[in-house]
C-alpha cells in the first residue's frame, strides 16, 4: 500500500484558490491554478509565488562541519563566506550523481543544505552515514516552510514588506531579518531564470508569509505559479531536474555541470571517478534541442540520427517565453554540437529536431 501524499503548509491555500493538486516526489502539490502558460508569462513579465516548502532542508555544524561538507559534495565549501551560497553536488564513489543542491554558510561552522524533496530520506542516509566525526546533523525539513517570489517585480514586492534592504543582497546570498514580520532567511536564488528570493520561514508561518506577499503584491500582478510553470520555467533556462536531467545513472561532466566539481580542493566522494571520466571524455552530453517539426519531445523519448538510435529526451516542452518547442537530451558527444541536424522519436515518427544553444532563454537574475 502507498505511503499517504505529504502536504505543505500551503496546502489549504492551494485548494482555497483552485489550483489543480497532483503527486510529486511523495507530496500534494499544485500543478496550475489559472493555466501553465498563463503561470509562466506572469513570472516573465511581473512576479509569482511558488510554494516550495516539499524542499528538505538540512543543518550541519560543529568544529567537523565543514570537512564533512567537504568530502561529501563536490564544490568548495571553504570558498563560502558566511551569507553566500553554492550550488553542488552530492556523488556516490561511481562518480554518479545522489542529488543536486544548495549549501548555505550561516556562521563559519554551521551550514544549512537544501535538497530535492523526493531524495530526503535519501539523502538524509547519504549524509549520515557518510560523515565525519565533529559534525551534528540536524534536519529541519518538516519545520521549514519555503516560498519562492520570482520574476522582474520581486525585488520591489520583497522590498515592501523586508525589514533589510535586499535591493543590496547579491544573487547567491542571503540575509536575515523579518518579511512580513516573520523572521526570514532571504535567499536571492531561484529556478526560474528571473531575479528573485526563495524565503525560508518557520512552517508555522509560512502561511501567513504567502498570504502577505499575494496582498502586498495584488498591484503587481503577483499570483501563485504552480508545478507545470515551474517546469517550463526551468527548462527554458536549461536548468536540470533531479529524476529527469541528471539521477543516479549520469555524472556531473556529462551533465555540463563540471563547473561544480572542485578536484583541487582534495578528497571527496566520487573524486576519483570523475577525474576519470574528466581524462577519458564523456562518452554523451546533456544539449538544448529545438524541434524543427511541431512536436513535443518527452522524457524518455529516443533520439535518432538517420535512423539509428543516439540518446534519449529527459525534458522536453512548449517554451512560452520562445514560442518553440524545446527539449534536453543526451546525445552521444560526437552529435552535440549547435545546429547538428537529429530527430526525436514521437509516437513511431522521426520529428526532425536539432541542437541549439542554452539557455533557450536569456538569464535575468540580479548579478553582483
């Protein structure tokens, strides 16, 4: 028998609005309200709340914390000043990927991790048994509560209601203080290409905290944006999603996130792995497709070239900021350079597709 859907704090706001509830990683979200394309052009063009508080959320600290972030992820964590945060990657020994995430530096020994809500039990394992001594875990996913306010407007619908001036905060920091007199870690991350803040509060108080900020951002078009935008959001910006993009199967170089992974800065998990994969080339890279045909590529449809299958879709949908439809896929390394000519699969029909450059959509996040 299934295990009952999870429910966020948010869950009764969801349903008070109409929204379209689904199962996602374990929990009942909020896959649309007023529509996905509608959902998407109002993060583009104004501002949207996004209900992320399924997101787990770990904390590590003690004199032991940071070496056990360093050899458990695969960025530099002793880059981090305090208020800054990272993107990473949490490996197994094979290289391949346990989750993607972020590390946030709350003091110089304490650190805050936030993961995928479908691998927290899973992650949680990961990190524990994986640690080193001098480190204390705690996990705080059930008492956090986090809100993602995206899109051009943010900035000032934050701004109102923030007892900081997070005008000031730049992109991958963070800063605490009271929004909506709610004591708040104000983030300005995001997974939507826009300028934005994703807002950790208590659980108790999140509903309070979406119910400010759709009030004081009524003048602004603000409105609730729920999975289906999310997604296409993240797609048009090339961003990867775990269980789609990159799992347990694929690496971070294959994936384009070499960037993330920080040799130099001695052992972690996966190290010797990937530094193999690094001197032997990767066999397949993750690309930007664009359908030539009117169609839409899904996850898990094949890729061809002249007939012969060459990888596979592990994203794929109509881009409303582009007007096209767009895709990742893996394909073998020899095919993926931009404009080489592929077809994707659809219902026993090659459609004619090709590589394109990412992201399909330009990046507006607020750098410095």
């Amino acid at each position: 028998m299934d295990a009952p859907l999870k429910r966020t704090p948010l869950y009764e706001a969801h349903v008070k609005a109409g929204a379209r509830l689904v199962p996602f990683g374990g929990w009942e979200m909020p896959v649309q309200y007023a529509g996905i394309i509608e959902e998407h052009r109002a993060v583009r063009s104004a501002v949207g709340l996004f209900d992320v508080s399924h997101m787990g959320e770990f904390e590590v600290d003690g004199p032991g914390a940071l070496d056990a972030l360093q050899s458990l992820t695969t960025n530099d964590v002793a880059a981090l000043e305090v208020g800054q945060v990272q993107y990473s990657l949490l490996c197994y020994p094979n290289g391949t990927i346990v989750d993607d995430l972020t590390v946030y530096r709350l003091a110089g020994d304490r650190f805050m991790l936030t993961v995928n809500a479908a691998n927290i039990d899973k992650d949680w394992a990961h990190v524990n048994q994986s640690t080193l001594p001098g480190a204390r875990w705690t996990n705080v996913s059930a008492a956090t509560g986090l809100v993602a306010v995206q899109g051009p407007r943010a900035e000032a619908l934050v701004s109102r209601l923030a007892d900081q001036d997070v005008g000031k905060l730049g992109y991958y920091r963070f800063a605490r203080g009271a929004v909506a007199g709610i004591d708040t870690l104000i983030s300005r991350t995001g997974y939507t290409g826009e300028d934005g803040f994703e807002l950790y509060a208590s659980a108790a108080a999140t509903a309070r905290l979406w119910a400010a900020l759709l009030e004081a951002g009524h003048d602004d078009g603000a409105q609730p944006i729920g999975l289906g935008a999310r997604d296409t959001l993240r797609l048009e910006m090339k961003y990867a999603l775990y269980g789609n993009d990159i799992d347990d199967t694929t690496n971070a170089l294959e994936a384009g996130l070499g960037w993330v992974v920080k040799p130099a800065k001695g052992e972690f998990i996966g190290r010797a792995a990937l530094e193999k994969v690094r001197a032997e080339g990767v066999r397949r890279k993750l690309v930007g497709i664009e359908m030539v045909d009117k169609a839409v590529a899904r996850h898990g449809y094949p890729v061809l070239k002249d007939g012969r299958r060459v990888g596979v879709v592990t994203s794929g949908s109509y881009g409303p900021s582009v007007d096209r439809y767009i895709a990742m896929a893996y394909v073998e390394t020899a095919l993926a350079a931009v404009d080489t000519p592929l077809a994707v699969e659809i219902r026993g029909q090659a459609k004619a597709a090709r590589v394109v450059r990412t992201p399909f959509h330009p990046s507006r996040v607020k750098k410095g």
